[in-house]
C-alpha cells in the first residue's frame, strides 16, 4: 500500500478501509505513508494545542484527527480546529483551520496535495509551521497568494479564532502557556490576569500583583481540566488555589493537559 498521488487519476483505496492508527491518509484514493513525528516536531505540536484550543471561539479542537469528506480521501492535520465531534470514526467534511509542522523530513509534494486538498474541501485556513531554517509561519487560504508570518507577527483565523495567535506561541511552550492562560482567563469572565487581580483586591481575596497571578494561574488550571470534562474533586480544587508557587503552578498546568483523571494531578 502506498502511491503518489501526483501521478494523476484515481487511486483504488477508501477512506473506510484504513482503521485509526494506520500510518496512512488517502487522496483521491492515492495512499499517503506518514512517517512518526520527531521529537522537535512533536514537542512543538504539543506547544501549538494550548493557545489554539483554549481560544475563546473555539468549541472543539484535535491532534491528528482523521477528516472523510470524501470517500476516496482521509486528511489529518497535526493540529485541527472547529468540527471535531466527540465521536468515533472518521469526520465528515474538514476544519475550518487546520495546522501542519513541516521538520527536515517533510515531503513537500505531499504537503502540497494536502493544502490543496484541505482547501477545495472547505478549510478556511491551513497554517504551516516551518521548524527547518528560520522559524517562520506559512499561511495558506482558498484563492489568495501564501503569506509568510515571522516571529513578532501575529496571525488570525477570523469567524475561527477570537484572539490573534504569536507565531512563537506555535512551537515555543512558554510563549503558549501565557496565551493559553490568557485565554483560559478569558473563557471564566476575565480580559487578562490584571483583571483577576483587579477584582480579587476589589473583593478582599487577595493583595498584590503576585498573589492575584498565582491565583490566575490556579482558576486556569481548574478551569483547563473542566474544559477536558474532567470531574474536579474539592480536595483536588482546594489544593490547586492554595498552591502560591510559580514553578509549581506552570507543572501543575502542563499535567492538567495529559492526566486522564483529576485526582492523577496531584499524584507524586
């Protein structure tokens, strides 16, 4: 198995052939390998989520899931915002925005087909992170020339995303989180962490710029698990909010991302 799809026709796979897992997507029944991501581009993938699936527009957001909107085709994105249902099988239709990382082992003729596959069916936007060379951001949209972001820029996915996206906050963890928060601040009522200080002071809950970040950083992670639908239990709520430490809290947040279970974020 295993064709390029370049040489023009179709191909005689279907998407309903491949299982989840089968190191393959399809187009136009052409089958597509895809090799395992590196550890530079799946740290950077990992980084990409955060600020991507906390917007405050955003409804439902995946990694490497698997689009049908065809019978003959199956495209997944690295990382894929709006339309992914919390179901199984394969989704019908695309993204409305979908990002791909580009490392040094990147076919760029299959990157190409998938640009242009994900576009004729209906992607608003496909961002493209480049982690060879200068870093920079390849921004592709149906019937408009690729523009290129580099770091210091900012990108949007208007009627996608609510907020302007860094280009550092695609790869860089740090430059993420603090979107993320940002974000995730803004889904609980609040515009930035000055806000929940602001209103902690108001209410006599807290006094100063320290203590009103760490317990900006404590609603986030709380409010990140909830988003995942995980079920916070009051041992695990209280424990978070008492935790006043920077470092602590930034680890804290990074396992609210992976655990499967609430109680596992305090785990030793």
């Amino acid at each position: 198995m295993g064709s390029d799809p370049k040489l023009g026709g179709k191909g005689p796979f279907r998407a309903d052939q491949l299982r989840s897992g089968d190191p393959y997507e399809l187009s136009a029944g052409h089958a597509i390998r895809c090799a395992p991501t590196g550890g530079r581009g799946s740290a950077a993938n990992a980084a990409g989520i955060l600020p991507l699936s906390t917007d405050p527009a955003v409804l439902s957001a995946g990694v490497d899931t698997g689009f049908a909107p065809e019978p003959d085709m199956l495209r997944a994105p690295d990382i894929a915002i709006g339309n992914v249902p919390n179901e199984p099988g394969w989704v019908k239709g695309v993204p409305p925005l979908a990002v791909e990382y580009a490392d040094g082992a990147q076919d760029e003729a299959t990157l190409a087909t998938k640009i242009e596959d994900l576009l004729a069916h209906g992607t608003r936007f496909v961002w493209v992170v480049r982690l060879v060379g200068p870093r920079r951001v390849e921004v592709h949209e149906p019937g408009v020339p690729m523009d290129v972001a580099l770091p210091g820029a900012e990108l949007r996915a208007p009627g996608v995303l609510a907020n302007p996206v860094a280009v550092e906050a695609l790869y860089d963890p740090e430059v993420a989180m603090e979107a993320a928060l940002r974000n995730l601040l803004q889904r609980r009522g609040f515009a930035n962490l000055d806000a929940v200080r602001d209103a902690g002071v108001a209410s006599g809950r807290m006094a100063g710029k320290a203590e009103g970040k760490a317990e900006g950083k404590a609603a986030s992670i709380l409010a990140l698990l909830r988003l995942r639908g995980l079920v916070v239990p009051a041992e695990v709520e209280a424990r978070v909010q008492a935790t006043r430490d920077d470092a602590a809290l930034d680890a804290l947040f990074a396992r609210a991302l992976a655990v499967a279970h609430a109680e596992e974020l305090l785990a030793p």
